[in-house]
C-alpha cells in the first residue's frame, strides 16, 4: 500500500511517467527543508512507547500558527527554534514578525530558550525549583497557557492524530494541517458546518 501512493511522487510528478520540468515550483513558495522527512521518520521510543512528539503553536484564539514533529525522546526545549520556524501563515506588510509572548511550561525554562525569546519576544515560562525566581514572571498571562491544552484536546477528537498511523512523518503533518484547514472553516463559517 505505501509503493502504491508513494510512486508518483518517486517519479518525480504528479501523474504517472510525468517529469517535473524546469519550470515547476515548490509548494507554496515554501522552504525545501519544511517539506523533507526527518531521517528517524519522527518516530521513538519515551517512557509512554514508541511515538511521536507534536510540537504546536497557537495564538490566543486556538488557531495553530506552527507545527513541527519529533521522535518520541526528543526533548520539547530543543524543538522550540524549528517549531517557531515553521510557521503555517506568511505574515502581511505591515504585520509583526511574529508572537509578543510565548507562554511555555516549566520544561522550557531553560538558559538558552530565555536567551532565544530574550532577542524576539517576551517568554512567559515559570521558573523550575532548582532556579532563581523570576520577578518579572506575569501569572496572568501564564494562566492563559491552558488555550493550547484545550487545542490538544480538540485535535484528539481526529483518531488519525490522536494515534499515528502513517509510515511518513510529513503525511502526519499533511492530516495535522488538514484538520486545522477543517477546524479553521468550522470556526469561520460555523453556519454552514
């Protein structure tokens, strides 16, 4: 079953014997490197079995505005750079770059990531037991952390994502932005849902 969807796409082409010429573009104008399959296919072995890890971010509304998918051992602090590099939304002229705060849990509480956010954007991330307090630490956006918990929660609903079934990491990726596409038009035009 994988030889058979996975040819075409082999070949070189969307049809079968068809070349892409010259003149063909990539998807969407986007990097090569967002669209090529990690070498471990996404996949390892942590303490709940052998999985994947979904890195997601969302902004305040629940609309996931990144995604990036690691081996089940990875740790979540050495996935944040990509994850916020991967970013499903070009932003308009006139636009900001990017978030004004980045709400993470105590296991982002690390040196390097508060010196990454530090250059970009305010991190809100409690500080662990074995560090000095921070005093600059605003609980109440922090409280706010839950909105991409609730997200997770939602997107369990698709058993697909809930439990990876595909071989391929970017085809677990192409069902995370499929049913983003589906929650996002649900959101917009709920009349018609």
């Amino acid at each position: 079953m994988y030889r058979r969807h996975h040819r075409p796409c082999q070949q070189g082409g969307g049809r079968w014997g068809e070349k892409a010429g010259a003149g063909s573009r990539r998807l969407s104008g986007r990097k090569e490197t967002q669209l090529q399959e990690p070498p471990d296919h996404a996949l390892g072995r942590s303490r709940g079995g052998f999985g994947t890890k979904v890195h997601l971010v969302c902004d305040r509304h629940g609309f996931i505005v990144a995604i990036h998918v690691t081996a089940g051992q990875a740790h979540e602090s050495k996935a944040l750079e990509p994850t916020m590099a991967r970013r499903l939304f070009h932003r308009r002229k006139g636009q900001s770059r990017g978030p004004i705060r980045l709400a993470g849990d105590k296991g982002y509480s690390y040196p390097r990531i508060r010196r990454w956010c530090r250059r970009r954007i305010e991190a809100v991330i409690p500080t662990r037991s074995n560090q000095s307090r921070d005093e600059r630490f605003d609980k109440a956006t922090y409280q706010q952390r839950n909105i991409i918990e609730r997200v997770v929660g939602w997107y369990k609903e698709y058993r697909s994502l809930g439990t990876r079934f595909e071989k391929l990491a970017v085809n677990y990726v192409a069902l995370w932005l499929i049913a983003i596409m589906e929650k996002a038009l649900k959101r917009l035009f709920p009349d018609r849902a």
